[in-house]
C-alpha cells in the first residue's frame, strides 16, 4: 500500500468559486508521479472552525497532507492559529522566520507593516520550510498519523517550496514505490466501443484499467505497479493499441514525449518539414487557432456559406455533392498557394441542424498532398461547441493518420 | 444564516491532478450569488468506500450538495451505487431513463453498449434531472439534513442541468437572500489603473469593491446587501461606469442579459443586422472561433505572411506601414466580398518577439465601415497564448467601441 496523501486547501476566494484551484491538480499530479496516492482534496474557507475541524479529521485519516494557503498577514488567514487549536500546541515566535520576512520587504525598499509579525508565528514543534519566494514562510509537523505540509496558495510561491522543501521531505520520511501510468490516446471512437475491443485481452489482476472521457480525445489507462517486468508492460501496451487500430494517435509514458492531437500533428509536420493550408467551415477559425504559433500552418480561411467560398476561389460548387466540392478547392488552393498539403473541412447539414444539438451534421474531410487526395466522413451530434470541437479534430486527425500510417 | 451548500467531486483524473477541477469554481459562484454559503469543497477518486464515507458525512454536515462525476457506464463509475450503499437503499430500473440513454444512440445512428444500461439505475426514491446534453441522466435526493444533487463532470452537461434543474430546485427548496453583485467589465485597463480611476468615488462601508483579472477582462465588483436601495445601487453603479468611460463592454448584474465581450459584440451585430468579414494575423483563427456559430461573421482568413496575404489578394503591402496595408487590405475585401464591415487584425514584431515572452508586439486593428475607417494600436506582451487572446480581444473592441460608443 502506498502512503495516502491529502490536499487541503484554504481560502474564502476557492470556496466561492472566484479562483479555480490549479493548486491542488498541480500538487496531486507531482505526488502520484512519487508514489504517493491521493485520496481527496478539500477546499474549505476561513472559517477557524471549519479549518479545526478537517485538520483533526485528516490527522486521524492520511498519512500525510499538504495544505496551502492562510498564511498571510492579514486577519482571515488562520492556519497557524488553527494549528495550535487543533493539536493544543502553543504558537511560538521564530525569529529566523521574522528576520526573513523583514529582510524581503528591505529587499523591496518597502517598510513591513506590523501585521507582518504575525507570520513569524509557528506551532510549538514545526519545522519551518524557508520561503525565498514571497513573505511568507510555510512550516511541518506530524499530529497523530499524518504529517502535515503547509505552504502559500501563490501558485509560484508552493511550486517552488514543493520542489526544493516537500518533495525531498517526503522522499526521506516514506519509503515510495511510484506506478507507471501508460496513457493510450483516440479519437474517432467511445469508451464503450474501446471497452468492447478490448474486452477479450486479459489484463492482470495488478494493472488497473482506466478510461476518461474530454472533449478531445478519449484516453485508456493502464496503470501498472513499480516492479512491473518492462517487456510485459510493453507488450500488454502494444495488444491494446493493435486492437484500437489507427484511432491511437498518442502514447504517454512509454518515455518518449507525447501529448494531445494537436501536440503529435504538429511534431509529425514538423519533423517532416511540411507545410499546411486549410479552408475551415463548420470549425471556424477554430482549427487555426488550435494549432497556436504553428510555423508550418501557411493560411487558412473560414467562409460561412460555400456559395460564397466558391465566389471568392472563382469556382463552381455543389453544395449536394461535398467530395467534388472539396476537390475543386482542394486543387484551387493547392495551385494558387504555397502550401505543400491542403486540408478542406466540409459539412452538410443546414444552418438549424448545425445549432441544435439532437440533430447530427455530416462532416466531411479532404487533405490533398503530393500523392493524391484523402478522405474522411463523420456524423456528429451535440451542442455547437461539439460540433466545432470535433470538426477541427477530425480535420486534423485526417491529416495525422495521412502522416503516421497512410490509413484513413 | 443562509443555508450551507458543498461541492463533492468524483474522479480518479482529479484526485491525481490530470484535470483541474473548474466544475467546483462554476458551481460555487453561481450557488454564491444565488444566496448560498458555500463550506467545502471536497474531491475523491473512483473508491467506493471513500464516496460512502464522504456521502455519509456530508449529509449530516450540509443543508445541500452538488456532486459532479461518476456517472457514465464504465465500471469505475460508482456514484449511484455509492448513494445506494451510503443510504441503504436499493438501486431501481428507471424505465424513462433507459429510453432517454438509448434515443442518445440512436439520434447518433450509434448502437447502445449494453454497459450503458446501468446509467438508468437510481436509488429508490431519488428524482431523475434530465439531461438532453449526454448519456448519462443525473438524480437528486434527500439523505439525512442534505439535499443531494447528483450530475455528470463534463462541464458543459454539468452547466445546463444545474441552470436548468438544480439552480430552480434550490430556489424553491431554501428561502434565500442573495447580496446583489454588480460587476463591470473592461478590456484595455489594467487593476491599479482602475483603482486610480475609482478612487475618489465614496464606497458606502457596507458595499465591498472587489477586483479581478482574467485573461478575457478586468472585472470591477460591487457588492450591496440584499436591501439596498436600487437608485443608490445604479447610482454608484453609474459612477464607477463612467470613471472607467468607454473601457466598460458590459455591466452584469442589473437585471438584463450581459457577458463577455464577444457576447456583447453579439448582441450589437445582431440588433444591428450587421455583417462583419475578418482577415486575422496574430490572434490565426482565434477571432472566427471565438464568434462560435455567429451568422454575422460571414468569412475570416488567416495568413501567416504579410506578403502571402498580399499575393492571394492581388495587392502590394507595405510591412513597415500597416496602417496603409491595413487600408488596401480592407478595401479589397470590402469590395470584393459582400460583408458590410472588415476588420483587420495586423501586428508589427517578428517571430522571435512574437514567440518570446518578454517582449512586446504592437497589434494595429482596421476597421472599415460605411462611414470610413477607424483604428486602435496597442502593445502587448507576455506568452504567445495571451498575445493570440488579447490580439483576439482588441480586435473585437474596436469593432465594439464602433457599435456601442463610435468613440475609440
């Protein structure tokens, strides 16, 4: 059994929802990636009940916990206090703290106002936890079974402590035995179509198997355990993805640099040199934008209607027969532009299919390369933003399986 | 006191950081204004043992809760199930939902995974909240002191089954007394700029100012207790405005539809039956994305070059002049297309400034109207994420500044 670890986090802000707490995601990833499992996240907010009461509840609970936030100067911040109530410790005064936090107000030619002493103020047996990075210094100490990290909610100021103070702390005091997560990314295919491919591979007892659903790409897990033999691993790996085909556009933790789709089209266009332009419609614009400082992206132009796309390249199209419209543009494009491949993004489906999100539009897809022409058809359903979502991934996951496999 | 609410997350991929949880933000702020006090927030993985744990102590702890998560048909989806164990009570076939689960199928000319069955499986006497956005149909229930609300994670799911059943069942459930909150939206105006502008306006002691930066705006808040006059209250609303002149884009909270700016431009385009054609550098598609399914956007082009975007407009342009390239580019698409405004998003700055962090850009927008042209430059720095946004941004404020004001 691994040790368990919490994330508490502290402040009114996260509570009432007008900060996201990229914290706690931040923290738990770290962790599980040392060996470390989470078991929850708690935000509550400055309320010195409130604080008592779960830092009680998770001393009984975890092995240890990281807590960020309330140590500032001002009134509502209460970790130290609430520290000292909770485990009946008296706070006591660290004049090595005191001294670092007047010397970061020196530092700025700013007088440290009074109510800055208060974070010099520590829990009878903490140890301090240095913090060169804003006033305030973080402090540990073990209460019954858990020992307890506390740091600042600045994003900046806990990542640096994580790293230079709590993870190496953390290291010494559990013996840690970290998984590997292998991460199988698709697209063009459910969660239960996968599971369904992949119901008749036996997987040990050991692994666990895992799915996630996001908007753009469904993920299938396998999270083995750390003395895994690395030749099964791989092979276990490889049987899942052979069976989900060329929908696998990305592998994570095998040890080579994966990402999302956009990620793997953009290494694949790049390590080929290759150049790109594209005619966006129901994606609008979105396409182009995904692909963020892409050198290899030459232009791209969105058209609301095809009559009018078909005006302004000065050619004749049929709204009725997508493929030849697609070619006719495809090839307009190919010979009046730079680029080496063209990637035409069609649907059919009229304005009030393409709003509504029980009626599906038919996507259709063309990348025109040196070698001929390409396509894909898919019918998509949902709210607007799914549809655009999905009509600039499959585009792209056109131009990804042309690149990767030739295999449409 | 107002009646406490939590926020319950479930899911492996946020107990181990791989999503950062933006559903508990989304919910807290909405419960808040709705008069709710939001105490916790809590987030464990995919164990049934924990979700029990958890369920059983919120409902001793909360007047009510929203649980996000856990439940899609895969096998680590456990929520129901939970609900079941925690309350002891038997799950129930439910006839209704199985046919809604299966009409998502068929609407995608999909076959239904027999795994999706156990979507329509509730605890006996929890209420189904139909959710025409996916699979998976959420319930509620009351279990001890709480009042559980149980919808899927995907946020989009999530946000129109709580604004379309939660948000009315809450309402009519608890006698509530929400503050009133008035936030005035910027862009082009930083924080301490504002409070400068702001300062000699007297805030009465029990209204609270309050800022906040997001990537998309500076958003000023104002917040009166329930029984404010409402002249006072539009009064200083009014005042504030104004401070801030022609940087507001939209006032919420006084009762009529108000949001971003890109809703705003909306609105404006909409009311006015305008048409709008866009030729972007900088923001590359992110300005026609962002308009998502808008019919006033009749067509957009990215082009990555200066010189290509003159060669497939047949013009000559001038890099080192962009406010006369600006003009022939806009004139041209003006005459040629049939849009009845062009905007025209150019940038000065090479790739490496474009893509270094450190330094600036300066962002030159054109728009050409009827009643002649109108421009706006502006320098901004930072990673090429925000560069793309705020050039995304700034464009489209020209555009709004011209419909709202004609002041630029």
């Amino acid at each position: 059994m691994n040790p368990t670890l919490e994330i508490f986090s502290q402040g009114a802000e996260i509570v009432t929802g007008q900060t996201v707490d990229t914290n706690a995601a931040w923290l738990s990833e770290h962790a599980v990636n040392m060996g470390l499992t989470v078991t929850r996240h708690t935000a509550v907010g400055d309320k010195l009940d409130d604080l008592i009461a779960l830092l009680r509840e998770i001393s009984i609970r975890a092995d240890c916990c990281i807590c960020t936030g309330g140590l500032g100067p001002t009134s509502d911040d209460l970790t130290a206090e609430a520290v000292a109530k909770a485990f009946d410790l008296p706070l006591e005064y660290d004049a090595v703290a005191f001294e670092q936090i007047k010397r970061f107000f020196t530092l700025r030619n700013r007088e440290m106002p009074d109510s800055n002493r208060k974070q010099a103020m520590f829990p009878k047996g903490a140890e301090r936890i240095d913090n060169a990075w804003g006033t305030a210094p973080g402090f540990s100490l073990q209460a019954g079974r858990c020992w307890f990290a506390f740091v600042p909610g600045v994003p900046t100021e806990m990542r640096h402590l994580f790293l230079e103070s709590i993870q190496p702390a953390l290291a010494s005091r559990f013996l840690l035995h970290p998984d590997k997560l292998v991460t199988i990314r698709t697209l063009g295919i459910g969660e239960s179509d996968i599971q369904q491919r992949i119901g008749a591979i036996e997987i040990p007892d050991h692994v666990q198997l895992g799915f996630r659903a996001s908007p753009d790409d469904v993920q299938t897990k396998l999270l083995f355990p750390q003395n895994y033999p690395e030749a099964a691993m791989t092979a276990l790996v490889d049987k899942v993805a052979a069976a989900l085909g060329a929908h696998v556009f990305a592998i994570d933790g095998l040890g080579w640099a994966s990402g999302d789709l956009v990620f793997t089209v953009g290494q694949l266009m790049a390590a080929g040199k290759h150049t790109l332009a594209v005619v966006e419609t129901a994606s609008q614009g979105l396409l182009a934008a995904k692909c963020l400082g892409a050198q290899w992206l030459l232009e791209s132009r969105y058209q609301q209607s095809l009559e009018k796309l078909g005006q302004s390249l000065a050619i004749a199209l049929n709204a009725d027969d997508l493929p030849s419209s697609a070619q006719a543009i495809a090839s307009e494009i190919y010979q009046t532009g730079s680029a080496e491949f063209v990637l035409v993004q069609l649907y059919s489906g009229d304005d009030k299919t393409f709003h509504d999100k029980d009626q599906a539009i038919i996507l259709y897809n063309m990348l025109l390369t040196g070698d001929g022409s390409h396509q894909t058809t898919h019918s998509v359903a949902g709210p607007i933003e799914r549809k655009q979502n999905q009509a600039t991934l499959l585009a792209l996951d056109l131009l990804r399986r042309y690149l990767q496999h030739k295999e449409f």
